[in-house]
C-alpha cells in the first residue's frame, strides 16, 4: 500500500478527535490504502475510534470520529437531528443561475454511482448558500447543507449550473483536485459550544481565496438566506 501523509489532529476531547481529512484519500480501504478510520487508529493509538459521518474523496476538512460507542450514537442522534452544524467551501470556474439563497430537492440515484437533484420524490436534500467572485473567473460557495445526503454538495452546485472546480464527474472542469473542503464544524456537548475549523492544505486555485476567507472566520454569524415559501 502506498504510504499515506501523517493525518493533521485538530483537537482532542475524552469524547471524540477531530481530524483535518486530506483531499484525495478514501474514506473506505482498497487495494492501494487501508481505510481512513484504520488510518487515524494506528496513527494516534486510539483504537476504539468509531465514525459517525463521512467525507467524499476528494473532499477535505473537518471530520469527528468518536471514541467510544456511547459517543458514536450521541453523535449519531445530533447527525440525525441535524443539531451539528457544518459549514463548506466550495470553488468553481462557471456562474452560478443565482448568488444565494437555497437549493433544495429529492436526491435520487443516477448512473455509475452518480446522484441527480429531482424536484419530486427522492430523500429530501436541502442547502443553504452565499457565493462571492474572486475577480479570476473563480467564485467561492460558502455551503451550509441542512441534511447529509451522499453528494449532497456536488449535486447542488451543479444544479446550480457552477460545478465544482475539479468535480469531473458532476461536470466540473479538470483541475489539481476537486475544490470541496470541510471548513468548520459546530455543536452543542454537555453545555458547550465546540467549533472547529479546519486549515486548507492543499489546492491551487485555494490561494486566490485568503482575503475572502478573512471575513468568513464566524460562518455561524451570517444572515442565511431564509426559505422561500
């Protein structure tokens, strides 16, 4: 198997840990890598790691993996009740149909493994977005998905007609890596607000962002697009 860069550890709690996932590397063991949360157990010597969300691919950025049982299902229920917020950045080189507001539609399966947003049927999928333009022919997504649907991101962005940067295969153009990142993490445990930001390692096209990532340091303190009724 190949060797795998040292996993960067964002924080550490009796509860969980939280890892800067690299973009690139799978989630699940194949052929040429063992498995991500095999990965993070023999790194830092935690075996009893357990996960209780996932991160595509390409993607990178914050992910919570729980250190015990108790701890996956009390992370599992704030994950089904959506009371865990996550925030996303996005890039791409194609104009969005609108520059905020909400995605929102029935994802159903697609061809080869793809996803397709439906107006009807489907597992409901619903995201709330800004996007601001860089001034390159790039603009950048903040992303705030309100449920967590397999592609759920990817799928909204094309649909939004501005394809993720490197997301082949929802239309993206080719690029070093898909332009999708786990930015910040935030929760409520026993009383206290836990956030979590994760740094953007890798990425090209990632530098052009630094002035506007500047005035998104609190994502939590913007005025969301409201729903539409």
């Amino acid at each position: 198997m190949k060797a795998i860069q040292p996993i960067a550890l964002l924080a550490e709690h009796d509860d969980f840990i939280v890892i800067n996932k690299p973009a690139g590397l799978d989630f699940h063991q194949s052929e040429n890598q063992s498995s991500l949360i095999d990965l993070v157990r023999a790194q830092t010597g935690i075996a009893s790691l357990l996960t209780v969300h996932r991160l595509d691919k390409m993607t990178s950025g914050v992910l919570l993996l729980a250190r015990s049982a108790e701890a996956a299902r009390f992370f599992s229920e704030l994950f089904a009740g959506h009371q865990i917020q996550k925030y996303y950045l996005a890039l791409s080189d194609k104009k969005p149909a609108k520059k905020q507001g909400w995605i929102r539609g029935g994802m159903e399966k697609g061809r080869n493994g793809s996803w397709r947003l439906t107006r009807d049927g489907g597992q409901l999928a619903v995201t709330q977005f800004f996007s601001f333009g860089l001034g390159n022919g790039l603009r950048l997504f903040l992303l705030k998905p309100l449920s967590g649907r397999t592609h759920q991101l990817r799928v909204a962005m094309k649909s939004l007609g501005s394809p993720i940067l490197g997301d082949v295969r929802y239309g993206g153009s080719e690029s070093d890596r898909g332009y999708l990142h786990a930015y910040c993490i935030q929760f409520e445990l026993q009383g206290n607000t836990h956030r979590y930001f994760a740094p953007i390692e890798t990425g090209l096209a990632f530098a052009d962002c630094q002035q506007q990532l500047a005035q998104l340091r609190e994502p939590w303190t913007l005025p969301w697009p409201g729903e539409k009724s």
